[in-house]
C-alpha cells in the first residue's frame, strides 16, 4: 500500500510540472521517511547518490553527448538531408525517404531524439512542404524518424538502460543496430503505402546523374566513418563504450576541424550543451537510486517476483502485458525517467520468467519511445509543430500511421528475440 501511495505522489508531482529528478528524489525521501525515519533518509542521502555516478560506465554519456554537438557544430549535418535526396533520386516519394534515411545517419551520432527531430525538422520538414507534400506526412515522418536516435547506437537512452540494468553497456549498444534499422524500414513501408493510397500526397523527386549521386556520397562518408570507427571498435572488443566514447569525440573534433568550424564559440557552446544534458541526466539518476532503494527497502520486487511467477499463464504473455504497460507509460511519461523507476521492479520478474535483460530493455524503449510522436505529450511533434509552423494536431494526425509501424517492429521482436541478440552473441563469440 505505501508503494502505491509513493507511487501517486510521484505522479502528482510529474503532473504538477515538477522536473523529474526532483519528483522521484521527493517521492523517494518521502518513502523511506515513512519507512525508516529520518536516520535512515540521512544514511541513504551521505552514501547512494554519490555511489550512483561513480560507474565508470557513465563516463561515456557525457562523451557521446559531447560528440554530438561537435559533429552538430561542425555543420556536417546541413549536407545529410540534401545528399540523401540526390541518392533517391526521381521516385515518388524520395524526398520523404531520404528523411528516413537522413534521420538514420543523424542517429549514428545524436543519441538524442528530441535533438534529432529538431534538426530534422529545420532542414527537411520545408523542404517536404515546398516540394508539394502533404504537410501532415511531411510533418509526421520527420517526428517519426526523429525516433530512430533512442535505438540506432550510440544512444544515450540505451547506455542509460544497460547501467540501470547493470547489463554490458558495449552489447546494449550493438543490440539496437538491427531494431533501429528495421524501425527506419518500417517507416519507409509505411510512406510508400500512404503514397500508394493517396499519390497526391508526394510529388516525384528531381533526377539526378550518376556523377550526382557519386558526388552526394560526399555528404554522408564522414558521419558514416565515425559511426563505424566508434560501433566497429565496441563490435571488435577492442575498446569499452566509454573508450569508444572518447575516440568518437576526437574524430567529431577531427570534423570540426577539417571543415573549419574549430572555433572558440563553437567549442563554448559544445562543451556547454553537453555540460547541461549531462547534468539532467545524472541527476535524474541519483533521484532514481534514491527511490530504488526505497523500492528495495519496501521489499516488493521480490513478493512481486514471486506472485507473478506463480500464475497459470505463459510467461510470454506476463512480459506482453508489462511491455503494453511501458507503451501507456511512453504517453504521460519522459522515457528516462520511465527507465528509471520501472526497470528496477520489472526487470527481476522478467529475468525470472526467462527472458535476457539486453533484448527486454530493446523492446521497452522501441515502446516507450512511441509516446514521443503520440498525446498528450509527444516531444517530437511539439519540436516538429514549432520549426514548421504548423498546428500541433496536424502533426499528431501525420504521426499516426508511423506509431503503427513502430508498433509492428516490437510485435517482430516479441516474436523473434534472436533478432535483437543476434549481434550481441557474435560479440561474445570473437
């Protein structure tokens, strides 16, 4: 009964527009006042916060988010949009598919959705419009594609997850290369189906020449070597994510320089946006270690463990209903702050009824990441809405159809898990 009462409390505070870390370190020092007094919230404040952050595995958040935004600064992104469209050439619909494709490369080194939509949708989501697309399908493709930085490494969100989880950081990592890829096919499918139905909608694209098609190559090799220098060498075991990390940011600095952007208020605004991002997210989870051990204290997961496994159903079917409940989550829910506080209580059941912990977290964020394109919150779309000037209900009505898409490639995952692990057991096997 006092989980649940905690539980309400936090929701209330999310609710009440209190930043999250903050609502799950209140919800959490509320819990273990009510559980062990004051002596104990001390005792838990002197030790647990600090020993959160101290993973050297954390390290490579803040690196990767670093070099992101010297990949972003180094204006190497202003060319992926326009070289994925000359590649696409004249079929119908091109210009949509090279946003999916642009949106793939853009995930190889954002790591962030919200960062990925938005740039996205100032150079694509116009483009679309001018070239006579339908503005929802213009609008809606490019908040779905934005999604693709939660599971095409390196992602922050997976990284976040494989700590939480205490699961190997490197696998997490590679397990999300073929979900994401397939995530980025679906919404190709998907577009050419729309285009099917209603031609209208997407005009054909401007023909280009053999030599144009070579030339455009030019705007994708450098993003597409970082992203196999940093993957390749967590893939090959030669490096830890973290060194990876460090050896991504040099290659991205490496970037910036080669395209004369190494400036000093380019380097200001790097190493200050990471700072910023960082920081939210080591708070946030300091707060969840806190409202962890309130968990643990409470001593749930275990009776829920056990309660869960003893019912008369196929363990498939119990993991099915957790994951439709991290889809709900994804509606009202930041997708951090959802890993956070659930994976601590779910992930005992689940590796209990048999499945790996390294393909559950893939399926919980391709769910939770849904909420970014659909209400009432649907980060994506507000991002989208405001760089293309348009009503936010038009950009949910165009999002629809990619969430289905999305949703088809959990059902593939939930059906064939090999998918996911696939990668990570040829890791083990070098």
């Amino acid at each position: 009964m006092l989980v649940l009462t905690i539980t309400a409390l936090l929701l209330a505070l999310i609710l009440l527009r209190i930043p999250i870390a903050f609502a799950i370190l209140i919800s959490g020092i509320v819990g273990l006042l009510a559980l062990g007094g004051p002596a104990d919230v001390i005792g838990v404040l002197m030790t647990i916060p600090q020993s959160a952050v101290s993973n050297n595995s954390l390290a490579a958040i803040p690196l990767f988010i670093l070099m992101a935004q010297f990949v972003l600064h180094s204006g190497a992104l202003s060319s992926l949009f326009d070289s994925a469209k000359v590649l696409v050439g004249r079929m119908r619909g091109g210009t949509a598919h090279a946003a999916v494709g642009a949106g793939a490369i853009f995930a190889a080194v954002s790591g962030s959705s919200t960062a990925a939509a938005a740039t996205l949708a100032h150079t694509s989501t116009g483009e679309l419009i001018r070239q006579g697309y339908d503005k929802r399908l213009s609008a809606g493709v490019v908040a779905a594609a934005g999604t693709l930085a939660a599971m095409i490494p390196p992602s922050v969100l997976l990284i976040f997850y494989a700590i939480t989880a205490e699961a190997g950081v490197g696998p997490t990592l590679i397990a999300g290369i073929i979900p994401g890829l397939l995530v980025a096919v679906a919404l190709v499918i998907t577009i050419t189906i729309l285009i099917t139905f209603n031609s209208s909608s997407a005009p054909r694209g401007e023909a280009s020449t053999g030599r144009e098609k070579f030339r455009s190559l030019a705007g994708l090799v450098p993003i597409a070597a970082l992203f196999i220098i940093v993957v390749g060498l967590v893939f090959l075991g030669v490096t830890t994510a973290t060194e990876a990390a460090a050896v991504g940011c040099l290659g991205a600095l490496g970037l910036m320089l080669g395209k004369k952007k190494l400036t000093w208020a380019n380097l200001t605004k790097s190493f200050a946006e990471a700072l910023n991002s960082s920081i939210m997210i080591l708070t946030i989870i300091m707060a969840a270690h806190v409202f962890g051990h309130f968990i643990t204290e409470s001593q749930v997961t275990p009776r829920l463990v056990d309660s869960l496994s003893a019912l008369p159903i196929a363990p498939i079917v119990i993991v099915a209903i957790i994951a439709v409940g991290y889809l709900i989550l994804g509606f009202f829910m930041d997708q951090m702050a959802i890993i956070a506080l659930t994976v601590p209580v779910t992930l005992p059941v689940v590796t209990e009824l048999g499945f790996d912990p390294i393909w559950f977290g893939i399926v919980v964020i391709l769910l939770a990441e849904i909420g970014l394109i659909t209400p009432p919150l649907g980060l994506n779309v507000f991002v989208v809405a405001q760089a293309a000037r348009m009503p936010v209900e038009d950009v949910f009505r165009g999002s629809i159809p990619f969430v289905f898409a999305i949703l088809a490639v959990g059902v593939l995952l939930f059906a064939f898990p090999q998918i996911v692990l696939i990668l990570p057991e040829m890791m083990g096997s070098l």
